[in-house]
C-alpha cells in the first residue's frame, strides 16, 4: 500500500487519515496503522475499517453498523492504562486515493485508536525463556496486568453508568507490551460485531475461545477463560489446546502448577472450565494462586539438596529401630530438589511460598511422647546387647553363638550396629539392603505434532484477499484450502506467526481449476527471507514441504499473471499442515 495514495476520513475530512499498511483483520474489518497531520507532524493511530463494499449486504452492513456505533461509544467511556484509546468513530466514504471520496459509491465504518508502540504478546514472549527469575516475574507481572484491567472491565467501574465492558477476543495478538512493560488490551470485540452474522463461521482465535462462543455468548467468563489459556501460552510457550478439558490437562501438566498443593492446584484449574459459571470470578485472586507456583520468594540451592541425598531420618537417636510410619502431616526433614521441567522452567515444591504445603510442627504433648519412646528405646537397645555380649562370651560352640549368626535375625541386626562390642571381641558388620529402586519407564514415542495453517488467526490478510475454502486442483477436490483473490490488484499476501513453535510446513499450490486465468506465482517467506518460491500453471499443482523451524512470522505472497481476471480465485495453497 503506498504511503500517499489511500485515504479516509469522515464525511467532513475525508483524506483525515492516510494509510500506511494494515496490520491484521478480525472478521470483515481490516486493520489500518494509520498517520494523522498534526502541527506539521504526523502522530501514528491505529484505523479499523469495515467496507460496505465487502461480502456482507446492505441490510447487514447497517446493523453491524448500529452495533459498532454502540460499541465503540462504550469504548470511548474507558480510560486507564492498559486499555487502548479510542479517538473517534464514524461512517464516511470508503479507502480512497487523495482527493477522489467523491468518486467512489459505498461507505465505511471506522473506528480510530491510539497506537501503542511495542510487541504483541506472541512476539513479546518468543524473546523469553523464562529461565530465570527475572523472566518469570515479568511474565507474572504481566498476568497481574491483564487480570487488574479485566476485573476493572467487568466490574461496571470502566463505565459512568455501571455497565459490564467485556473484550470478546482476548489473545495474545490483541496485547500490546510496551518498552516500560506495560500490557495494552486492543482491539476490543468489534470483530465479532463483523463475523457473527455468518452462521457458519464465527470469528474467534482458536484456543483462547471458551466453548460458549461456538454458541454467539461472550461474557466476563468468556475473558476468563481466555486469560486462563494466555497464562498457559505464557508459562510454557506453546499453543493451548482447543477445548476445556484438554486445557485444563495442559495447565496442570505445568510443572509450577503441578508442584500446587491439591487443593490450590484445583482453584487454578477452574478457570479452564467448560461451564462459565464455575470460573473463578476475581482474575486479580486467581494470579495471585498461579504466583505461589512460579515466583519464588527465597532462593532454593540445587547443591543445597542433591537429587540423592537420602531424606533425614525423623528420630534423633541413631541407634533406635527404624520408625514406623510417620503421622499424617509429617515428612522427611529434607524437601526433594526443584527438577527442572519442560521449557527450562523449574519445578519449585509448594514449601518454598510462604509455607504454603509445608507440614506442621508437631503438637507439645506429641513431642514429649515421641522423645519418651526414643529414650526407652534406647535403654531396651542397650540391655539387649549387653545380653548379647554376655552369650557370646559364655561360648561360641552354643547353637547361636556364632556373630554372624546371630547377626541375621532382625533383632540384633539393630542391636549389634548400635553396641559397642568388648576389647578384642569381633563383630560382623551389618549391612542393610539398597533401596529398592524404581525401574525407569521407557517413553512411548510420541505422535508428531501437526496443526492446520488455516487454524491460525492471520495478523496480516492485506485487503482481506484470503478465504479458507474448498477448492480443486488438476480434478482433486481440496476441503481446506486458502484460497486467494485477485482483486485486480497484482500480489496479496497473509503473513501468519508461528511462534518458533514448528519445523516444516507442507502444503499443495497450484492454480484453481475453475479459475480464468492459466498461470501464476507462490512465494513463502520466514521472518522475511524467502524459502520457496515457484511459478504455477492451471492443470499442474506442486506438492512441497518447506523448513520454518526457529521462524517467528509466516508470510504467504501470490503474483498475478497478466491473463488473470479480476475477482475470480487463482492461486490455492491446499491442505497447509505445520508440523512440530
């Protein structure tokens, strides 16, 4: 998009804003960053633009249209850091070149933000490996961020009036992080205003949606459940799953939620539940669980606690018989060592927060009977080898007499350990049994780890010019495709992030059998450096597999040939699968 020659404005300064490029979508509306002239300088804002001249009818457009005016005048009430600005709204002439509204039929809806300079939460957390505490603060700091303003949202405070403000497509792409670390909600729900009227596809970004938006409903527990799936995102770096269930799963897999004590672990787990009524419904106190199990507030020494030192033994006199079992709410003195988990994040034991998890001292009396019972067990100990050593000397030749011998019953196993034999008198060392050890299991490979291109929100679907359709090449009839349109413009793009989460990608292009023109062109880049590129013809599609391992952002170009006919399908990437 040229810098000079696009446009829009409302009807009584139409050329108000000139367009840069667009930065993402959500339904029908495409997403603008956008300059504005002010005292001879230009301030960058962020234009969301939804064209009447796009695939909805009119009749549709104007109730979107009255939705959107209600919407966006909410969003103008709410004011606080951590919530994008809203500068204005309103219906005017479509994109346009300088000077040329008039020229142009149809209208545009139009809703212009502040710009927030900085990363979206996606590329924010691909520079983390949350290695070490510092990370794992920012990112707990940043939860307790999205949770405060949330809470604010939902709360009715954010409005004059009372009235409940939810976002309706909380995702990692819809937070912004500035340099201070400061986390912006953007790009409130309006998408869903563009989507919904589309009953066989409603907009939404796959994993962070609760299961109620199949079913139109976006709530206060719709955001908590999003924000629920972010923290996993954040805490191990990948994807959340898609349902509940599976979600759920995923966070208490975590190593620093599973190290929770169970009746916290399970306080946490609520927030991916399948009925929104069970979610908890303070944000701010559900971080707050999540933090016992990722800050730590005292620093544990893995030297400290070696992976094999054997737990101290709970009674103090050496010499006493091996105890019986513990009572509940007793332990070992020495907690096992913080093991590294996956994604380098260490599994640190509920004790070492404030407490939490750790057992409590024992009662006075219960102490008193437990030093009691060492002291009696002492003085039988003694009195038995006294015994002992008195057989002994009465004659070896006695059945039993023998040290060895004797020393094979269970009793004086202990008690000649803990005797100190006569001068000259020998004694056969005793020697207790290793622990038994636990056979390691051997892993079950796993199953490799694919998932749709199409599955992915683009952050980038320059004029909207994708669709994810059907399609059919040289007779072979594809379900999930993307699909690109012409427009009579000469290359579309979508750019998707990936998030250093995949190795390959593989896919199908060629040139849809029912479209008019014969030829044209697949370029595929990562992070911006092109890695495969090919001219195709109508008749002779091309299978490949391209490498993305370690890339951030996918982006997927189409040439136009000069036969091609305007608005009609040309170039089909089938079946595109990433794979881990």
């Amino acid at each position: 998009m040229s810098a000079s020659a696009h446009h829009i404005g409302p009807d009584s300064a139409p050329d108000r804003y000139r367009l840069l490029r667009s930065i993402g979508r959500g339904g029908e509306a495409v997403l603008y960053l956008a300059e504005l002239e002010l005292a001879g300088g230009a301030e960058p804002v962020v234009v969301k633009v939804l064209d009447s001249r796009t695939t909805i009818t009119p009749e549709i457009f104007e109730r979107v249209s009255r939705k959107w005016n209600e919407q966006a005048e909410l969003l103008r009430f709410v004011s606080r850091p951590g919530v994008v600005g809203v500068r204005e709204h309103f219906q005017g002439p479509p994109i346009h070149a300088p000077g040329e509204s008039g020229a142009l039929s149809g209208r545009a809806l139009v809703l212009v933000m502040n710009h927030v300079d900085g990363l979206d939460l996606r590329d924010w957390r691909a520079e983390r490996t949350l290695a070490t505490p510092a990370e794992r603060r920012e990112v707990m700091r940043t939860l307790e961020q999205l949770a405060d303003v949330l809470d604010w949202l939902h709360s009715g405070r954010a409005t004059p009036s009372g009235r409940t403000v939810v976002h309706g497509d909380l995702s990692p792409g819809n937070v912004m992080v500035d340099e201070n670390g400061q986390a912006t909600l953007v790009d409130f729900g309006l998408s869903k205003l563009t989507a919904d009227h589309r009953t066989a596809e409603v907009w939404f970004t796959p994993g962070y949606a609760a299961p109620e938006i199949f079913e139109g409903k976006r709530t206060p527990a719709t955001d908590r459940y999003a924000l629920g799936a972010i923290a996993y995102f954040l805490l191990s770096g990948q994807s959340p799953p898609a349902s509940p269930e599976q979600l759920a799963a995923a966070l208490a897999a975590v190593p620093q939620i599973a190290a929770l004590p169970e009746e916290q672990r399970g306080r946490v787990l609520a927030i991916a539940a399948a009925d929104p009524d069970k979610r908890p419904l303070s944000l701010s106190a559900w971080v707050k669980e999540v933090r016992h199990g990722v800050v730590s507030t005292t620093t544990t020494s893995r030297s400290a606690t070696p992976r094999d030192a054997p737990p101290a033994p709970p009674v103090p006199p050496p010499a006493a018989a091996p105890p019986a079992a513990p009572p509940a709410g007793f332990g070992p003195a020495v907690s096992p060592p913080a093991a590294p988990g996956p994604h380098g994040l260490p599994t640190v034991g509920a004790a070492a927060y404030g407490g939490q998890g750790s057992p409590p001292p024992p009662r006075p009396g219960l102490r008193k009977g437990l030093v009691a019972g060492a002291v009696a067990g002492v003085v039988l100990v003694t009195v038995l080898a006294v015994l002992g050593i008195q057989k002994l000397a009465a004659g070896d030749d006695e059945p039993g007499g023998d040290a060895g011998k004797a020393g094979a019953g269970p009793t004086t196993s202990v008690t000649a350990s803990s005797a100190v034999p006569p001068s000259g008198a020998t004694t056969a060392p005793t020697t207790e049994p290793p622990p038994a050890q636990t056979p390691t299991p051997t892993p079950t490979p796993e199953a490799p780890v694919t998932m749709p291109l199409t599955s992915l929100k683009p952050i980038d679907d320059e004029y909207g010019a994708f669709r994810i359709k059907a399609a059919k090449l040289d007779t072979e009839e594809y379900a999930d495709a993307l699909v690109a349109a012409a427009y009579c413009y000469a290359t579309r793009s979508i750019e998707f992030d990936i998030n250093r989460e995949w190795s390959t990608l593989g896919f199908t292009a060629g040139i849809d059998d029912g479209a008019a023109a014969q030829s044209g062109r697949i370029t595929v880049l990562l992070d911006g450096k092109p890695v495969f590129a090919q001219d195709l013809t109508l008749g002779k599609p091309v299978t490949r597999t391209v490498d993305v391992s370690g890339g951030l952002r996918l982006l997927v170009r189409v040439e136009k040939s000069s036969d091609q006919d305007c608005n009609k399908p040309v170039v089909v990437i089938a079946e595109p699968t990433l794979r881990q």
